[in-house]
C-alpha cells in the first residue's frame, strides 16, 4: 500500500533511473534542484575498484519514491542527499535511506560520515541523533536562499555504529506509524521544506537535502 514503506524495496541508482529521480528532484527542490548533469556526474564515480560514490534509489511497484547519496573522499562520508516523495513523508523511508548509506560508509571503510542540516529542523536533527550523530559546528548562510545556517553533524565510526542505525530506522517507523506528521528531513543535508543542494555535489561542502 502506497505511503506505508511496507512495500519499498531499495537498490542502486543507475543511469535509467535519472529521468525519475529529475522528477522528483525538480518537485522537492524547486529553488535550488541538482541538473542532470550533476547525478551523472555522481554516477560515474559509484562503480568499480576506484568508487567513491554510493547512490540508491526506493521503488514502490514501477514507482520511484525516494534517492540518497554519499561522496567518500579521504575515508570521510559525507551524506549528499536524501528524498523521499511527500506520500512518504513519516513512513521512515528517510531513516531507511540513512541506514543505507552508513552501510555504505562501513564497506567505504569511512572513519567518521559527516553531514548538514538546517538549525531550524529540530525533527531531522532528532533522527540524526538517534542515529548517532552529534553536532560539531555551525555554517553561517549555507542555505540559499534565505540565508539559513547549518548545523554540521558527525557520526565517529560508522562500522560500530551499526546496531544502532538498525534500531533507529526501526524506532523511526514505529513513530511516525503512530501518526506523528510526517515532515521534510533535511541534509548535508536533511529538512523542513527545501534543503540546498550546492552547486557542485562533486564536492565534500555539498550540502545534504533531505526530505522524507
């Protein structure tokens, strides 16, 4: 059923599936959505011995309702994105996503995963938490437009961390399957409505936008 997660599978983002991802993309980010160009640019660093790149996408039926990724430079993870579609939002498809990604991280080897979130997305903030994450300084304007500060996170050690990103995910779900609102999680960034992404997604300041 549509908008309960029960039937959202996840699997890699190839190319075919850019054409969907656009859509959703374009929908959730209006302002300040990534191009084209920018996702095969990821893409083209997420296979082979050399990657350094992690992209997945969720799929209900033919569907595609969500995407995220992490960039690894320097055994550091940084999370560059996270969208769920709106029908999603408080099925815990995002703590799914973020799960997925520090998967990711641990088979990177990452030593820390690092990401952004809007100061005024105290929901994103708590699941970051839950996941391990702490904050450990403070963007000035990083979101555009309006000029909204980020609060970076980290997470120490993501291969340790991953009992605890199970029982996350899963306590996300029950939460919000106990009708909590479902809202906007923002990146590195998560968030409230829209979260920046910056101009080069090929770089470790890209910012995460989460929605989900």
């Amino acid at each position: 059923m549509t908008g309960t997660g029960t039937t959202v599978t996840l699997r890699e983002m190839r190319w075919w599936d850019l054409e969907r991802v656009m859509e959703l993309e374009e929908e959730l980010f209006p302002e300040d959505a990534w191009s084209r160009g920018m996702f095969w640019s990821e893409l083209a660093h997420a296979r082979g011995g050399d990657a350094t790149r992690h992209y997945v996408v969720a799929e209900d039926g033919p569907r595609l309702v969500g995407y995220a990724g992490l960039a690894v430079v320097d055994r550091t993870g940084d999370v560059q994105t996270i969208a769920a579609a709106r029908d999603q939002w408080g099925t815990g498809l995002g703590a799914r996503l973020l799960t997925d990604l520090l998967t990711a991280a641990t088979a990177f080897e990452c030593r820390e995963v690092l990401l952004e979130v809007r100061v005024d997305n105290a929901r994103a903030q708590r699941l970051y938490e839950r996941f391990g994450f702490e904050p450990i300084g403070i963007r000035k304007g990083y979101y555009q437009p309006g000029n909204v500060d980020a609060l970076v996170m980290r997470l120490a050690d993501p291969a340790t961390a991953s009992a605890a990103t199970a029982s996350a995910a899963t306590v996300s779900a029950a939460t919000t399957a106990n009708g909590e609102p479902g809202e906007p999680i923002e990146p590195t960034a998560a968030n409230t409505a829209s979260t920046a992404h910056t101009a080069n997604p090929a770089t470790s300041v890209q910012g995460t936008e989460t929605h989900g």
